[in-house]
C-alpha cells in the first residue's frame, strides 16, 4: 500500500495559518493534495493534523484526515519523522499498512506529478531507504562568505579563492517537497542523509521554500510566471 501523508499543524507563527492561507486561487495545502492525486501514486492520501480548519480544508480538496495529530507531535520543535511514524502506526492499526510513504509538505505548491512518479521508481529500484527532492545551489557554495563579527567579509574556504566556478563540484540541497521511504525505514528512523538515499533532481525554478512573508511573495511571482508560460 502506498500512503501519501502531508503534515499540516496549524501553529505556523512566521505565517500565519500558512497551509491553509490562499495561494495563486486555493488553499496553500490544496495545491500538495490535488498533486498528489494526480499523481495516481497514493492509495489514500491523508493530512495529518491538529487543527479542525485545516481538517475541513484539506477534506474539501480531495485528501482524508481520519486521526486529529496528538498534542505532543504538534508543537514547534516536533521534527518531520515522528509525525509520519506515528500516521503509519496509525494505518497499520485501522487497515492494511504501509509499504511505501510518501512525506508530501503543505507547502510544496510547485511539486509535480511526474516528480513524486519519479520518487516512487527511485524507491522501487535502488534499494536505498528513501528519495527525496534535491535541487542544486545557484552560486558555488566553496566560494560562499561569511560577515565576521568585526563587520568584514572572509571566505569559508579561502583556498578557493582563485578556484574558477566551473571548476567546482556542484552542490545540491534538500528541496523541501517531499521524501519517500519505505514504512520500515520511517519507522526504524533512518537517517535522509545517507548512503541510502536517492535524490529526485528538481529544476532551482520549481523550489522555493516559504518560512517568511518574504519567501511568500517571491513564491507567488514564481508561481504566476510559471504557470502562465505552461
């Protein structure tokens, strides 16, 4: 059985009520779940949350919430994998469990279809325990500056000073759209990090993470311009 599980706790404090805040016409979440539907990836796809807003939101677009999220994995400093680890125990205990899961953000509104599609082969064929979104650096990270205490510029790896661009390496980082796993592999709490993870490249256009109100207008441009050239 394949689970998509989109956590949505309703504490945003930089954005308030960001999930379920209106994004180019929807509901911020609307945008994962409809994807995620798309994506013909999910036997059920399901929200976990502890705001009854949220619930009724996400259940008007399509996605189910049968269990509010426990008080404890909701607070600020609860990470991304006990809060899939305990949907997961929660579907093995109320129907057939999860082999493959899916962590989708509700705040992923650039996410694709074909992408989670590509997820889910990754998963399938590699042998690792997750894949997850990646994206690369716009700028080399080896020439990156640090403003020291004393209101100066230094470089983090000075010996790369004179080091041309395309000489470097190049750098990637966590997307922050979604992670597949296998069940066992959320539940034994395997590292995303790791030998053992295959990434699914996303184009640096289709990424935009959204923490501030800063993040939130420069993702909404992107998001206009985008769909109005597809």
């Amino acid at each position: 059985m394949n689970l998509a599980i989109i956590p949505a706790r309703g504490g945003s404090k930089r954005i308030p009520r960001k999930n379920i805040k209106d994004f180019c016409g929807q509901p911020m979440i609307a945008w994962s779940i409809q994807t995620a539907l798309e994506s013909g990836c999910f036997d059920r796809v399901l929200v976990s949350t502890d705001d009854p807003e949220i619930a009724e939101v996400a259940q008007a677009h399509g996605a189910e919430v049968p269990f509010m999220r426990p008080s404890e994995l909701s607070d600020d400093h609860t990470g991304t994998i006990p809060v899939i680890s305990h949907a997961i125990r929660w579907q093995a205990s109320h129907g057939t469990p999860a082999t493959q899961v899916c962590c989708l953000y509700a705040t992923a509104p650039f996410v694709q279809a074909e992408d989670l599609q590509r997820g889910l082969e990754h998963l399938h064929h590699s042998g690792a325990d997750f894949a997850l979104s990646v994206t690369s650096f716009a700028f080399p990270i080896q020439r990156a500056v640090r403003i020291t205490s004393e209101q100066r510029v230094e470089m983090f790896q000075p010996e790369h000073v004179n080091t041309r661009s395309q000489d470097l390496e190049e750098a990637w980082h966590d997307a922050g759209q979604f992670y597949w796993g296998h069940a066992a592999a959320w539940l034994d709490q395997k590292p995303f990090f790791s030998h053992q993870v295959m990434p699914v490249r996303i184009p640096r256009h289709l990424v935009q993470d959204i923490d501030t109100p800063e993040d939130w207008t420069s993702a909404e441009w992107m998001f206009r311009s985008w769909k109005s050239r597809s």
